[in-house]
C-alpha cells in the first residue's frame, strides 16, 4: 500500500526550498529518528531512493534455515 503525498515548494526572495513530508504511519514504521540525516539518490525521473547511513538495526533477524537432509 501506497501513501500519496504531495510535494511543496517554498519561494522566497533569493532561494526556493522543496519539501516532501513522510506520513507518520511511515516514519513510525521506518523508526525515523527527529534531525536524523538521509541521502536522496535520484535512480532516473520517476525513482528516488532514500538511504539511512545510520539506520537502527531491524528488532527482529531473519534466521536461515538448515538444509534438510535427503
């Protein structure tokens, strides 16, 4: 499930800032931290991709399980 978000843009007198705001079920879900930093990285014109440098490690690890034996 998507959530729709719109991108806003502020226009000042010598500079424009663009903001996209993340719905707080996502931020909650992603463990964002307030002032934490993310880099953008643009894939191509309709892909952005978000990085966490220092994301918080996932509460639960995915355990591998043994082969079974023949």
């Amino acid at each position: 499930m998507g959530f729709p978000t719109k991108v806003q843009l502020i226009k000042r007198k010598s500079s424009q800032q663009w903001y996209v705001n993340f719905p707080s079920a996502v931020a909650q879900a992603m463990d964002f931290r307030a002032g934490e930093i993310v880099h953008w990285h643009v894939a191509d014109r309709a892909t952005l991709v978000l990085t966490r440098p220092a994301a918080p490690a996932a509460p639960l690890k995915k355990k591998r399980r043994a082969p079974e034996s023949a």
